[in-house]
C-alpha cells in the first residue's frame, strides 16, 4: 500500500492533501496534517476508528508520571474527534464498502483541515461526507468541527454519537482519571477529570449544532467516555450539517500564573468556571466565524514568516511552508514553563521532552522571525535551572547540568534508561543519553548568547542570561578532567551528538563548545558589574565573581580542542580514527533510517567508523570559522561519507555547511531530504510525530545555507541559491531592524524596513542600513 500524497493541489505550495486512503498511512498522516497552537494540539485522527490509529490532543505543560517507574510524559488529553456514524445502522468505516473519491486537505494558509469522501455503504447507500476541523490560532483554548452528510442515492436513517472520550492513553498508559461527566443546560457536555499523579485538573467541554432537528437526542453515560447520541431522517439529496465546537482547560493554564493564583492549580472548580465560561461563549458563534478569526492570526503569521520559493520542483515551496506550519503550531511563545518537544505535539513519541534540538535546531528561526518567541524559550531553561543544579548535585558537580530531556520545568532528567530491542542481547538498549550526552549544557549556552547577540536584550541579560551562562560554566569547570600526563583538562565518558558512539573522549563538539561556554561566561563576567548590574548584584552574593573569571579563562585556556591532523581532519573523538572501517553503503542508500540496527547492536556500532548525525560537520555549522575553508571541505567530505543520517537533525545542517562549501547540488539534495523526512514517500516515517528539529533545519537550509547567513557580532548573507531556483524571498528580524530579504541568480537585495540602523556584510562587503535604505549586491 503506498502514501497517497499530491504536492501539486492549486494554490500550488499551500495545501498537503492526501489523494486516497491509505491504510498504512494513517499514524503519519495524522501527525503530518495535525493541529494547534502550541497550547491546545489535536493530532488529526480521521473521525471515524480505524486499527493503528492514535487518536491525540495534548496541552502544553501537563505533564504526568502515569506509574512509578515511568519517566513523566505529557498525556493524551480526553477526546472530542472521534464520530461514531450510522447509515440505517451501517457503521460509516472506508474498510468497507466502496470508495468513489477520499481527498484531505490542510490549508496551511488558514490551517484548516478538510476531508471528503464519496463512500458507498455494503448495502448500496450512497454519501457525499465533508468533515472539516481547526485548533484556533486565535482562542488557544478552542477546536471547532463541522461534519457534512449528504444522501445521494436515497432516503436513510442516520444516527451520530458525538462527545468526549476520556478512554484515551499513551501506548497504553492511561493518565487521567474517568472524570466527572454532566451536562450543562440542554446542550453542553463537560468531562472534568485530572492527571493520576501531577494531579493537573482537565476540563473539557463540548457542545454541538445541526441544520436540521433531531429525531432523538440521548446523553450516554459510560465508563470513561460521555456522548450525545443523535438521530436524523434524512431525504434523498438532503444534507445534515453538524457544528461541534470543543475548549480545553486545565490547571496548568497561564492565567492560574497571574499574581493572585497560585502556580498551577489543584482544585477542579476555578478550571471549570473558565471552561464553563469560554463554551457559553463560543456556542453563538458558528464554524465559520469561528474559522476565519483563526484564518485571520494565521495571515497575520504568514505575512512575518512566509518565505517565497521560485524553484521548477513545486515542492520545495510547499516543504518549507510546511515546516513554517508546524513551527508555528509547536510552541507555546508567551509560556515559558513549557519548552518545545522533539516531535512537537504532535504524537507521543519522545513524550513531549525537550532536547538540544531547541536551541541549536529552533531557537535561530524563532530569534530571527519572533524574538520574543526565542527569548520565551530561553526563559524556560531559567526555570529549569532548579532540575539542573539537581542534576549537577546528583552526579557530584558545581553548576547547572542541563537534563538531557526536560519536561516540567523542575522535574530534572526525564531521560527513559531503556529504548528498543538489541539485535545481539534481544534485550532493551540501555539508554545513556540522559547520564553521557552533557553538551546540552553548553549548547543552551550557546543559545544564551546568540540570543544577546541577535536581539541586545540587556534586560533578558541582566535577569536571565548572565545567571545562565555563569551557572553552566560552573558545571563545565568542575567537569573537566586534568590529565596530569598531557598537561590539560580533557573531557572524558561522554555521547557526543553522535549518539551511535557512546562513552567516548574529547568529542571534539563538546569541547569546543564547553569551551565558548566557559569563555563566553567569563567574558560577560567581565563586564556584568557596568552593564548588568542586577546580575551582577545577583551573583556576587552567591559568588567571588572575579575568581571564577579567572578560573572559567585558566580552563578554557588548558582545555584540549582537537586540531586537523596530518591529513586535515579533526577526530571526533579521540577514539574515531582507529575504528574499524565497514562498507556503509547499504545503509547510506537504505529507505527509512537505522536499519543498521538489524545488523549490528549498540555496543558493536561502537566499535565501527559509521555516524549516526552530524557531529564534526554540526561543528563546522556552528563556528563556521573555526577551521580554514580547505580544512572544512576535507572535514565535511571525510564525515558525510560515514553519516547514515539516521536522525533527522542531520541533513539540514548538513545542507548549510554545503552551501557555504559551494557543494550547491549536494546542498540542495540535503534540502530535499531535510524536507521529505515528514512529507516524504515513506508512510510510516512520522507515525510518533513530526521532528521539531527537522523543521527548523529546514528553515536554516533557506536562510542559513541559501541566503548564506551567519552572525558573529553582525549580520553578513551571502548568495547560495540554488540553481534550480529562480528566486527566494523572506523577512528577518536583527537587533530591532527588520529587513527584506530577496535572492536571485547572483543578486541579493536587502531592504530595510523598519528598527534602528545596523551594519552588516553582504557577500563579503560591509554595509550600514538604516531604515528605507537597501543594499544590492552581485556575486
Ligand atoms: C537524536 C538526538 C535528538 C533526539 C530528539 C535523536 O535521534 O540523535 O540528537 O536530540 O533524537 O530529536
């Protein structure tokens, strides 16, 4: 069975549909065509149950431990998708009778989904169906549906049970109670459970509407689920028009972080009044007002953040809006007790935790198209600090450790000890990311500091940034290992990002990483008292400020950073050049990823010259100077060749460091790949969820590798379009400014559009902009 997807649906560029049903498909497309926004995220489960479905809502920050030996996860929040339909008593299902036509819809541009279906019942009955849905952009708390049936071939009996489900569970854990199921007035259903362990009260309500009066309408009460059973008398050619509008609450809600509440709240009943409240409200709106108010935010995202693709494949288009979609709809920008999931929410795969891939994979869209966005983001590993001085003082270090995965913010590691079976053992791998991957450390630093650089928010320093640095240069100063023998500090036992090689040294990421860690806290140690005196207020009083200058600089001095050797390249770590050499390319050409897991098992891998991701070329990504231009080409080309791009993090920066090599058809070929890990052929790549990480890759392919950006102290573009495409336009926020940006064949055109003047370096001249002005430059 294959993914029935057409790329080529008018308006070319904004709609993902689905073309025919597709049984193998169904988990992926759910998370692919899923909806939100970042608050309330609904997995776009087809209505009515099919085998291998999952059906997902998830509010953001709910998190719970459904046993005790569990890690917590965000839960599966009680249904309000699934419609259980009866045609003269026929269970409406595509597994049987006939279908004449299937299409899906998502509308990126108003993030609407619409489905509709010919279908023929077993006995003969004909149906026009037409089901459409949103998560509203505009109230974060609202979904709103709207079903049409119509009879074509004669008169039928047609019944619907529609409500909330709170029988939902993640792979098979339930974390919520049955609740408490009553109706309000004659039409509005509410379900008020609340997480088994966190104790987080869920509110859901729903409440529905019909172009046509009921022949009988039944509240059904039973265990874990509350619906309304309707039933129609519908003529030939008749259509029933159902409007069900759906708003979630919870005790996690930001307004209980308002002065007057308490953070977060225990007791059901101040989450009901809110619910109770929103439902009364929503209900005399119907669909469609609901929709274009939505449909409004999402013009209003589209026009900040649309980047504009002239390329002869029409799919590079629609995989960057795509992307721009579903960065949209991960995160959460005014709450920053939540972070952004590595499959967003959109499926319960890696359970809504946190990674490295925030801030070095997301966190420059979000800062170079919504600063405030970023800086939410920032603020939430603030609030996570107490996790990571746990987690500092549990493995016996000074300073803030970063968990590995982060979920709630004082939660600390969350990263599951065992994942999928062994080839050798047939046991579970052991997972050693959240005791061995320690860069996140350095690389939430690292975003701590693009941030300043991007945006000079002095405030954000002040309260947030310079605590954050200094913290995680405490860690990295007490971490590194003094080898008396060598005459440096070494960082020794670690997973570097990549994660097929466990318990290694010196991986050269980490080091040089912890070592702008270190650097850059000393730096801004330096000048904290003059500039940030709140931080500094702050932090002498819980530190000799000036010693621990002067030890962060001793040990980024003595700290060893792998250099190129006689051939130019640079060890990822200190035991990948004596690993013994196997022919990769059955798994460099294989379809899905890690199918190397069928042959070799973890600790074998570990012994072999193969990459699961970029390591040394995220390296080169992310300290583009680093290393000479030649030293790079060697190094990306000696890498490339050992990297199976088993996680999808891999090929978009792969794609940037291309571009700046001149490798333009092997960046380009990056770009497609980054864009086909969600969209692509493969029917069960995104059946956990879409990849967060991926999409900001996407992203950075366009501005980072194409449009050439890099920042180190200011801004400089440089012209990297692919030939294939004839022009790439976008927006881009630096320091206050907003500038547009437009690339064509050996020219790019920049103008400034509003914010204070800035400098900046256009294919290697330098410029000062200032608002209304514009520079052209020709390569
Ligand atoms: C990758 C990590 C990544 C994680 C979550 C793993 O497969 O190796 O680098 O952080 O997925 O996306």
């Amino acid at each position: 069975m294959s993914f029935h997807m057409n790329y080529n649906t008018e308006p070319r560029g904004w709609i993902m549909e689905e073309d025919g049903f597709g049984a193998r498909s169904i988990a992926k497309c759910e998370s692919i065509f899923a909806q939100g926004n970042g608050y309330l995220n609904i997995r776009c489960a087809l209505e009515e149950s099919y085998v291998g479905q999952c059906r997902d809502a998830f509010v953001a920050g709910t998190f719970n431990k459904a046993m005790p030996d569990e890690v917590t996860e965000l839960p599966n929040l009680p249904d309000v998708t699934e419609l259980v339909i009866l045609v003269n008593g026929e269970r409406f299902s595509l597994d049987k009778g006939r279908i004449h036509s299937y299409s899906r819809k998502l509308d990126l541009r108003t993030g609407e989904c619409v489905r509709k279906v010919k279908w023929e019942s077993p006995e003969g009955v004909e149906l026009d169906l037409c089901f459409r849905r949103f998560v509203s952009l505009h109230e974060e708390h609202a979904a709103a549906f709207q079903t049409e049936i119509t009879s074509v071939s004669a008169p039928m009996e047609l019944v619907i049970e529609s409500g909330i489900s709170s029988r939902s569970s993640n792979t098979g854990s339930q974390h919520c109670l049955d609740g408490e199921k009553r109706m309000l007035g004659r039409d509005t259903l509410r379900l008020s459970t609340c997480t088994v362990q966190s104790d987080i009260p869920i509110v859901v309500h729903c409440v529905h509407k019909f172009n046509k009066e009921t022949l009988m309408e039944l509240p059904v009460i039973e265990r874990r689920r509350f619906v309304k059973q309707f039933r129609f008398q519908i003529g030939k050619g008749e259509t029933l028009r159902m409007e069900k509008t759906a708003c979630y609450h919870t005790g996690r809600d930001m307004r209980y972080e308002l002065p007057d509440w308490p953070a977060g709240v225990t007791d059901s009943k101040p989450v009901c009044a809110d619910g109770d409240a929103l439902i009364e409200k929503l209900k005399g709106s119907s669909y469609e007002e609901l929709l274009k108010m939505s449909a409004r935010a999402w013009a209003s995202y589209w026009k900040d953040t649309d980047i504009e693709i002239e390329s002869s494949d029409p799919v590079d288009q629609l995989g960057m809006r795509f992307a721009l979609y579903h960065l949209n709809i991960m995160i959460q920008r005014r709450d920053s007790r939540v972070g952004i999931g590595a499959k967003g929410m959109t499926g319960e795969g890696y359970k809504c935790h946190s990674f490295w891939d925030t801030e070095m994979f997301l966190l420059p869209f979000y800062l170079f198209t919504h600063p405030q966005a970023a800086k939410t983001l920032l603020k939430y590993r603030y609030r996570s600090l107490p996790g990571a001085y746990r987690k500092a003082a549990e493995n016996h270090y000074e300073g803030a450790m970063f968990p590995w995965e982060s979920a709630w913010m004082d939660d600390g590691e969350v990263t599951p000890l065992y994942g999928a079976a062994d080839i050798v053992t047939g046991t579970s791998i052991p997972i050693l990311t959240g005791m061995l991957e320690h860069h996140i450390t350095a690389d939430i630093a690292w975003g701590v500091w693009l941030y300043y650089e991007g945006s000079m928010d002095e405030k954000f320093m002040d309260k947030y940034g310079c605590e954050l640095l200094v913290e995680t240069a405490r860690f990295w100063s007490d971490r590194l290992e003094w080898k008396e023998e060598r005459k440096r500090y070494e960082i020794c036992n670690v997973i570097g990002p990549d994660e097929y090689k466990e318990h290694v040294d010196n991986n050269a990421f980490t080091n040089y990483l912890a070592a702008f860690n270190l650097r850059t806290a000393a730096h801004v140690i330096g000048i904290m008292e003059k500039k940030w005196p709140g931080a500094w207020k702050n932090l002498s009083r819980r530190f000799n400020l000036e010693e621990l200058r002067e030890d962060f600089q001793n040990k980024e001095k003595s700290l060893y950073l792998p250099e190129p050797d006689k051939d130019g390249i640079v060890a990822q770590n200190e035991q990948y050049m004596g690993l013994e050499k196997v022919d990769l390319t059955k798994y460099k050409t294989q379809q899905g990823v890690s199918s190397i897991y069928e042959d070799y098992s973890q600790s074998q891998m570990n012994q072999i010259m193969v990459s699961k991701q970029a390591d040394m070329v995220m390296l080169l990504r992310i300290f583009p100077e680093l290393f000479d231009r030649e030293t790079r080409r060697k190094n990306f080309i000696f890498y490339e060749s050992r990297t199976l791009h088993d996680s999808s993090l891999s090929h978009g920066q792969h794609c940037v460091v291309a571009s700046w090599l001149g490798m333009d058809e092997m960046a380009l070929d990056m770009y497609r790949h980054a864009v086909n890990i969600d969209m692509g052929p493969n029917p069960s790549s995104s059946d956990e969820g879409i990849h967060s990480a991926s999409m900001g890759g996407v992203w950075q392919c366009a501005v980072c590798g194409f449009a050439g950006l890099k920042w180190n102290g200011r801004l400089s573009l440089e012209n990297h379009l692919p030939k294939c495409w004839k022009k790439m336009t976008f927006r881009l926020c630096w320091r206050g400014a907003l500038l547009r940006v437009e690339l064509t064949e050996g020219i790019i055109s920049i103008s400034h559009q509003q914010g204070p003047e800035i400098s900046l370096c256009v294919n290697g001249r330098e410029h000062i902009l200032s608002e209304g002005g514009s520079v052209r430059e020709e390569s």
